[in-house]
C-alpha cells in the first residue's frame, strides 16, 4: 500500500506540473492517465502474488510467526520450540468383573463425596462448581441420574452429609469457608429435590481447609486446615472449640461415625483423636485427648473408623497399613492395640478406607486399588489403572456394599467383593464352633444368602453394560 500512495502521490504532482507547465492539455487528459497508471500498478501486483507458490506464503507467515515467538522469549535462551503432546485422557475404559458402574457429569475433577446416613445417596462435589447428588439404588441399573446443584460464586472442596440426611456440609474453595445446603422439594409438588446454599459461616481458618464432617447427633461441625488447626463449630456457625494438633501440618482430619471423635493426622507418625464432650443438658463442655494411634514410622497420609469407631486404620509414609482396636478405656489410661498390619502395593501418597464392619481394607495410590480381607489378614485383589488420574477420594457405603472411588471426572462404583468372602468364611467359621441345631440352622441359611448374593454380583457384572 505504501507504493500505491506512492504512485498517486507521483501522479498528483505531475498532475499538477502539467497544470502548470502545459495549461492547455486538458485536465480530464491528465486524470485518466494517473488512473491507468495506478490500474496497471494493481494488475502487476495482483498477477505477482499469484504466480507465488502456496508453500512460499505460508513459510513467510511461519517465519513470521517465529520471529515474533523468538523476540518474546529472547530473554530465556533455554526455552525449547513448542511440540506436540498427546493429550492424557480424561477417562479409561475401566472394565472388571468388581465393577458396578460408572457415574459420569461432572466436567471437572472430582474432589470429595460423602453417602448420606440412610444409605439413599451419594453427594460428589468438583471444581465444576457443582454438587450432584446420586441414588445409591440406580447403582446397579443402566442409566444413573442426578440431581445438580450449584455452588454460587464459588467451589466446594469438601462435602459431608447431615445425621438426617436433609443437608450438607461443604468448605468453599475461594472463601475457605464453611456453608450449609439444604436438600428440598420443588414448589411444584414434585419429588424432584433441590440442592440450595442455606447459610455461610465466617472465615476463620488462615490456610485451606481439608476436611469438614459433622457429628450423628447433629450438634457439632468440624472443619480442619493445613496448618495445625481444628475448628468445633455450632449449627450457627460460631466456634466452640479450638485444637491445636500440634502435628507440624495436618494432611487429614475426621470425625468418627459414633459422633464422640475427631481426628487428626500430619507430619508426624501418629493419629491423635479428641473426644468433643456435651454436658447432661445437651449443652458443649469441652474437648479433651482421648487416643493416639503410635506405631508407624513416617507421617500418616489418611485413616478411617468403621462404622461404631471400635476399629481405626491408618496408612502412612512408611509403606504400611495398619488396623487398630480403639476399643479400649481411653479414660483409664488404655492405648489403642495395634491387631495387624500390610505393605502398600505402590509407593506415594495414599487413600484408606475401611468398611462399615471392619472386614475390608481399602487402599488407593494414584491409579491402583488393594482390597485387603481385615479378618484374615491376606491381600485380595489389586486392581490397577482404574482411572486416568489420580485418585482423589475412596470410601465405603454405609452398608459395606460398595466402595466408591473417584479420579478425574468420574466415580468407579465397586462391589465389596472382598466384604462377601470375609463375611462367609467368619460364619463358616462360627458353624465349625455353633453348638445348639437353632444357631447352626441360622449360620447355615446365612452363609448360603452370601454365597448367592456374592454369586449374583459376579454374575450379573460379567454381562452388565457399564
């Protein structure tokens, strides 16, 4: 374009020289001989850019291109050229003959899920930005609906069920916080329910919160940060407690099934549990050290309570698992006793879960799950690349059926096979030893409702689609 202002500046002049020097031409003469000029001018480049190869263009725009990228990062002579990656998928055909189903809606990865006291749900909460809220009873069916709710202006980072099963517990991401939602009907008279925010508690926590649970009895919420703190709250959101675990860290923290404990595990080798304490009238006492689980040799990555707290595990740093009696008169002076112990199938940081009646254990690394029988102290099963990323949360459900796991945007939904086996070999066991025809006649009719519900599981999961 520069040229062509260039040659209509040229023609201009001469235009006017002419008009000057030669008044007598005509000046319509003059105007179209600077417009043939400037027409043969645009034919030359129009014919010009043709007769250029494709390749030569598009190698001018390349350079282009990489002379502005070099200018950019001239100052960083290390930088290597940009190369193409395969993307890591965000999802694995996962295919096992454990496998119940796969539950699939969120858009982002999955963070945290709790099952609601009755047995009814699963709540999954992701970066989304989104709560779904899941039906434990669609598990074994073809398709698995949900219910969606929004986490506005925020995510939720962890979630736990309320003892009645009608509201959530969840931490916000962004206001490292704490709010409650409330799970209602639609106005329309529908049994459709609705996942709304209800009430925001203040910020207390200075770093991020890690873990929120609340009591069965309904009467204390806690949440734990990265630091060395615990919060007990009330309903309303005030704070009627606060522990210092004094673990350098914490990477975990609980609150037991019972509704008495709250725990914590961190930097150290240990699991230090308090018990939170309510006067005749109903009304908070105070916190005080009731246990601790000593015995590994590293810091303590995750731990559970089966379902009535009499039984801990633990899985540590050191490469091993542990299960403990926590039965004990902690009041007394009685520590926790250490019953049995197993090596981590993969080295790195770890998930434990262990079943309602303490007859499973579950450990989770990266994309592998260990199913241990408890009971009999021998590893089960190992299933390995469940999902195509890490794993981010692996639990039980209320009744031991299941064990849910979650990686990337997806939670696997597993039979507790391991459960089935070690619940029928404990009643085998208890016939060899039954005396009385009465209980021999039940333990018999027991063990034969397990073995065929065991055999319908493996059955029905060999041929049904996922």
């Amino acid at each position: 374009m520069d040229l062509k202002q260039a040659y209509l500046s040229f023609g201009v002049v001469s235009m006017a020289n002419m008009s000057e020097s030669e008044g007598s031409l005509p000046l319509i003469a003059v105007t179209a001989a600077v417009g043939a000029i400037v027409l043969l001018f645009t034919l030359l480049c129009s014919v010009f850019r043709k007769d250029k190869p494709k390749e030569e263009i598009e190698s001018e725009q390349d350079k282009k291109t990489a002379n502005a990228g070099s200018e950019k990062n001239n100052s960083n002579k290390k930088v290597k050229p940009a190369t193409k990656t395969a993307k890591k998928p965000a999802h694995i055909s996962f295919s096992h003959t454990w496998l119940s189903c796969t539950l699939k809606g969120h858009s982002s990865r999955i963070v945290s899920l709790d099952f609601s006291p009755n047995g009814k749900y699963l709540i999954t909460a992701s970066e989304d930005r989104a709560l779904m809220l899941w039906s434990v009873k669609e598990f074994r069916q073809k398709e698995h609906k949900y219910i969606r709710g929004n986490v506005e202006f925020d995510s939720a980072t962890h979630v736990a069920f309320s003892p009645d099963s009608r509201a959530l517990v969840a931490s916000l991401a962004n206001e490292n916080a704490v709010r409650i939602f409330r799970l209602g009907k639609k106005d329309d008279g529908s049994h459709n329910v609705t996942i709304s925010g209800a009430l925001d508690f203040p910020s207390k926590h200075k770093l991020d919160i890690i873990g929120v649970g609340i009591s069965s009895s309904g009467k204390w919420i806690m949440t734990c940060s990265s630091d060395t703190t615990i919060l007990i709250w009330d309903l309303k959101g005030e704070v009627l407690a606060t522990i210092d675990t004094h673990q350098v860290n914490n990477s975990c923290g609980k609150v037991s099934p019972c509704g008495r404990f709250v725990a914590s595990s961190g930097f150290t080798s240990d699991v230090k549990v308090w018990e939170v304490v309510f006067d005749k009238s109903g009304s908070f006492s105070s916190v005080k050290r009731a246990f601790e689980l000593k015995g590994h040799s590293a810091g303590v990555y995750d731990f559970d309570f089966n379902n009535d707290s009499r039984r801990m595990a633990s899985v540590s740093k050191d490469n091993t698992w542990k299960v403990w009696d926590t039965d004990v008169r902690y009041d007394m002076g009685q520590d926790p006793k250490l019953l049995y112990s197993g090596k981590v199938s993969y080295p790195g940081p770890a998930l434990i879960a262990l079943s309602p009646d303490g007859r499973t254990v579950a450990v989770g690394v990266d994309t592998s799950i260990a199913f241990w029988d408890a009971a009999n102290e021998h590893q089960d099963q190992v299933l390995e690349n469940v999902h195509a990323e890490s794993m981010s949360c692996l639990k039980f459900d209320i009744g031991g059926r299941y064990l849910v796991c979650s990686g990337g945007k997806h939670v696997q939904v597993l039979h507790n096979v391991t459960g089935y086996k070690a619940t029928i070999a404990d009643l085998e066991e208890k016939l060899r030893t039954a005396s009385g025809p009465g209980m021999k006649d039940r333990l018999k009719q027991q063990v034969s409702e397990a073995k065929e519900a065991l055999e319908n599981i493996l059955l029905s999961s060999k041929d049904s689609p996922k």
